[in-house]
C-alpha cells in the first residue's frame, strides 16, 4: 500500500494547489513511484525551500538504501522533475526535488532572521535542505578565513553585504573592526562607508590597498606580541584577484594574514 504522511484534502475542482498540498502531492507520488519498484516507503514532505523541495523517505527495516538510490530517475520523475538527489541522513533517505525555474524565489532576510544566533559571532548565511540555518562561525578557527566564490550575478556581493551586516549588528565597534578594500567603490562603500566598526576609510586603489593590508599585518603582529585578541578585526577585500594582478605585494600580506591571523 502506498503510505504517504498526513496530505491535506486536495481543494476544489479547477483550483490550484496550495504549497502544502503540492507538498504532499508529490509525497503521494514518490511513494507509488517507489511501490511500483517493490518498496513500501513511508514518505514525508519534510521542507518547501525556494529552489528545492525535500522529502523523507523511511524504508522498512532491513531494506537497503540503494534500491531508492538505483531508481533515482524514477522518483524524479514522480516529482515532476528531470533530476533528483538522493541522500543518507540518520536513518532515513532525503530527496531533494529541483523546483521548475517560475516556482523558484529568493530567500529572504526575514527566512534566516527568525533564527537566534548560538553567539554574536554567528551569522546564518542560508538555509540547509531540512529548513534548518546554516551557520557561519567567524570566532571558529577553522573559518577564520572565507572566500566567497561564483559566477558573475550569482549573489557574491550581496552574501558578503548580508555577512558584515549581521556581524556589525550583533557586536559593538567595540569587539569588532572592519577594515575594507572595495575596487569598484561602490560594492561595499555605500553600505558601510559610515559604519562606526571601520577602523580605516574604505579604499578603492590598489596601492592604497596594499598600504592597508600592510597596517593590518602590523596590527596583528602588534597584538601577538600583546596577547591582545579584541577587538577582532575583518579584513575585507572585493574582487581580490584584480587585486592581486595589480599590485605584487598584495599576496605577501595576505600570506602572513592567513598563517597567523
């Protein structure tokens, strides 16, 4: 029997679906997909994200998880869709349905912001697949460095706005300094070109880029000397390989910043 977990009646005739309802519209019909196969899963709509839609899926004990995994065309197709990811998570299956391009929408400040950082250091770049935040821990080590990549339009400015925006608010100048280089001069400076975290005037020369990071470098070298560790200062660059083309001394502090910062 096809089992698919608590699906909302499907509305008035000629009306079109809600996203709950297609939520679990398409459980319905993962779950025969899967019957079909000889399987008798439980499926649940799990999260409507903006560009995917996830479901779980519970097998019966002892069934292995490849046999889902072998007919990932054929679930996919069940969902409307042309491709599927499948994957392990505690105990259970995650599918992971593409939405069509004119379904897709933008995830919001206010989708992230309802969520309490676990400290001041803590921003929520996105959302994971299950709807849960996904954290960036800037007081981490093992992130103390972040590179921000993608293709032209992709969202790299605005992700990078949206990272020193939340830091800036949930610490004071006092625990926190910026210190930025922006090439364009209009990326980052019409932002935070005010803000009272920066500790220097945002420059846009490549020189003048070089003389900052080289002020940086000698003020993290100050501090190890001090065993002075707030307030913690970010170093910003936008567009660091033209920078990096620009002036040669460049990748020498940033050397130095990366080994010890």
């Amino acid at each position: 029997m096809t089992t698919y977990a608590g699906a909302p009646g499907p509305g008035l005739p000629g009306q079109r679906m809600t996203p709950e309802q297609l939520m679990h519209f398409y459980a319905g019909m993962i779950a025969r997909a899967l019957e079909q196969n000889r399987l008798r899963p439980i499926v649940v709509p799990l999260f409507d994200g903006p560009q995917l839609r996830t479901f779980a899926i519970h097998l019966e004990v002892g069934v292995p998880a490849e046999k889902v995994e072998k007919i990932a065309s054929a679930v996919a197709l069940a969902a409307h869709s042309s491709t599927c990811r499948i994957a392990r998570d505690h105990g259970k299956l995650l599918v992971e349905v593409p939405k069509a391009p004119e379904e897709r929408r933008k995830l919001g400040a206010a989708a992230v912001e309802r969520f309490k950082p676990p400290t001041s250091w803590h921003v929520a770049l996105g959302l994971s697949v299950t709807g849960q935040p996904v954290w960036y821990d800037l007081d981490d080590p093992d992130t103390a460095h972040l590179a921000v990549g993608g293709t032209t339009g992709s969202g790299k400015t605005v992700a990078l706005r949206w990272l020193l925006y939340r830091l800036a608010v949930q610490n004071p100048p006092a625990q926190l300094g910026f210190v930025m280089v922006d090439k364009k001069g209009h990326d980052l400076a019409p932002f935070f070109g005010k803000s009272a975290h920066l500790r220097h005037s945002i420059v846009s020369n490549p020189f003048d880029g070089a003389r900052l990071l080289a002020w940086a470098t000698g003020e993290m070298d100050r501090r190890l000397a001090a065993n002075q560790r707030e307030p913690k200062l970010v170093v910003v660059i936008e567009e660091i390989g033209d920078l990096l083309m620009v002036n040669g001394e460049v990748e020498g502090f940033l050397t130095r910043i990366a080994q010890v910062g």
